[in-house]
C-alpha cells in the first residue's frame, strides 16, 4: 500500500470515529429524550430505561454508517484540497482518481461492517429493546412470540394467531380459547382471517365451540363472518410481532418459505430481505459520491456547502430508499427492484459525479 493510501486511511478513518462518535451520542440523548414522557409514566427503573436505549444503539449505528461515511470521506478531501495537496499530488503527475482505490476500500469495508452488525448484533438488540418495551416500559399483556406465531393472554382467554400481515393490518390462523376458573375450557373459536374494523375484530370462516351446562356438551356452530371484541389493535400487533430487523438475512429467508409454503402472502418479508443486502453498499456509494464532492475546488474556499451538500445527498438516498421500499410493500415494484432500484441510480450518480472532476 502506498504513502498516499495509507494517509489517506489514516485520516478518515479518524474523522469517520469522531463523526460517528459525535451522531451516535446525538441520536442516543435525543432517542431518550423523545421517550422521557413514556418512561416516566412506567414502573421501568432508569438502569432498565438506560438499557433499553442503549440496546437500540446498534441499530441506529447501522443507519447511520453512510451519512458518516460521506462527511468523513468530504472533510478529509476538504482539507486536503484546501491545504493544496491535491494540486500537490497533480503537480507530481499522479492522478487524483489515484486516490479512489482506498476511498473505494474503505467504502467496501463498511458494507462488510454493516452487513455483519445486521446478520449478528443488531437483531439481538432489536429483540431484546422491544421485549423491554413491551413489557416492563409499557407493561403490555402477556406475549410469546416465535418469529411466525403469537400467543397473547387476554385475562382469561389464550390468543392464538399463526400469521399477522403488518401491511393491510390482518390476521390468518385464528385461536382464541376461553378458560374458566379451573381451567376448563368453555369456549373455543377458530377463525380463518381476521381484519379490524370500527373498534371490532371482523372474522371469516369462523368455527364457534361453546360449552352448555344443560346439555354437558359442547355447541358447534360455524360462521361466514362474525365480528368480536378484542383488547388488541393491529398498531399492538405490529409492535409484538418478531420484525424483519429482528432476524438475520438466513432467519428471514427461512421464515419467508414457511409462511409462502402455508398459503400466506410474504412480499412485505421479501421485500426486507432484500433490503439487507442492498443497504449496506450505499456505504460504499456515498464514499464514493464523498470523494468526488471533496474533489471539487468549491470545497477549497467553501467547506461547510460540501458538507451540507453531503447531508442532502444522504438525506435525498434514504427517502429514495424508503420510498422505493413502500412501492415493493405495495406490490407496485418488484420486491429486487424496489429494494435495489436507489442503490442502482446512486450508482449511475456517483460515476458520472467521479469523471466529471477536474484531473
């Protein structure tokens, strides 16, 4: 590796520390902040309402990754542009292009890095903060949760439900068993699909079993659609279930052809898993477009512009980003387009912005 790699890796590498360090706190005190009212309001000790902002650290880490990777990459282009290195290194009849292979190292070691952190630590962490939420901040009912089916306990009746779909906000695979004071069981539903309505739980294909004291036998009648009431809103249902940041690339793929073989509808899960592979390599984008911004001579006289320019440019990718998400959740894109189809035209952006600088 040469003098200039090296020196190159050396200094973002420290900015890229210090950045991350600097928004990472920031997010953490304003994520607390945010949530003062709600833990206040709980019976969460402040060790436990510590714990469950920390434990959400890994994760906005992660989002954070490619915005810091363009302003560490533009700050250490910036000041090597405007001390006139730069001019320095043409003069000695190098190439500033030259200097792209470390940016482009450096980009692909934070795809890595942010590949690792999603498949191990965060959906550790992820699980772990929402158990704490759930539970001891805001002291829902009692869950089990195991990546495809919920059992809830509502009082003295058992929930059951095999599959909840977060995008039209219903439910498939229905149980709900009520229990009497010993246990026994006096009324048993099942129930094909669900979907909230007005207040109500609104089922189809219900199978009704109710317990007659006077006949000492059970009652069986069915229903084409039957509405009940149910201490649970799909808002509740979309915080318990296990979510996709929650499993690894693997987990999320062999969840996919469970629910896909049992007849369910998984494009919202598809479309995630795709998610994770094409999000970490924005980072190796947005060093990229770093690059060929710090480049720039604006930069030398105006450094604060590249920078804010770079916040936009971050700031423009992960609306894009969302946006082309949404479209794959809705069935309008293909669920590898929708989640590639940002990364595809940074790409084209970030070449174009490359050879258009001044050699």
């Amino acid at each position: 590796m040469s003098v200039l790699h090296k020196y190159y890796l050396k200094e973002f590498i420290k900015f890229f520390l210090i950045i991350q360090t600097i928004i990472l706190f920031i997010i953490i005190s304003v994520d607390y902040l945010a949530k003062l009212d709600m833990f206040l309001d709980s019976q969460a000790t402040i060790f436990q309402t510590f714990a469950y902002v920390l434990l959400r650290a890994p994760i906005r880490l992660v989002d954070s990754v490619p915005s810091v990777a363009i302003l560490s990459v533009i700050v250490v282009f910036g000041l090597m542009n405007r001390n006139n290195e730069l001019i320095a290194i043409k003069s000695g009849g190098i190439s500033v292009y030259y200097l792209v292979r470390p940016v482009i190292l450096s980009g692909i070691a934070l795809t890595l890095l942010v590949f690792f952190l999603g498949e191990t630590i965060v959906p550790i962490t992820k699980a772990k903060s929402n158990v704490i939420e759930n539970k001891v901040i805001k002291g829902k009912k009692e869950v089990h949760r195991d990546r495809k089916d919920v059992w809830l306990k509502q009082d003295n009746i058992i929930i059951h439900i095999n599959y909840f779909n977060p995008q039209d906000k219903t439910i498939a695979g229905i149980i709900l068993t009520e229990l009497d004071d010993n246990f026994n069981m006096t009324k048993r539903i099942d129930a094909q699909k669900g979907v909230y309505q007005n207040g109500e739980w609104s089922f189809s294909k219900v199978l009704e079993q109710r317990y007659s004291n006077i006949e000492d036998d059970y009652i069986v009648e069915s229903f084409e659609n039957k509405e009940y009431y149910l201490d649970i809103m799909p808002e509740d249902l979309a915080k318990i279930v296990k979510k996709s940041n929650e499993m690894s690339f693997f987990e999320l793929a062999e969840y996919i052809n469970k629910v896909e073989s049992e007849g369910y509808d998984a494009t919202s899960y598809r479309v995630d898993l795709f998610g994770k592979t094409a999000f970490p390599f924005v980072c190796l984008l947005m060093a990229m477009i770093g690059a060929a911004l710090g480049m720039r001579s604006i930069l030398k006289e105006n450094m604060p512009l590249g920078i804010a320019i770079g916040i936009g440019i971050s700031f423009i990718y992960y609306v894009m980003h969302g946006f082309c998400m949404s479209l794959g959740y809705g069935k309008v894109l293909p669920p590898l387009i929708s989640a590639w189809i940002a990364n595809l035209f940074f790409f084209c952006f970030a070449v174009l912005f490359l050879i258009t600088v001044d050699d």
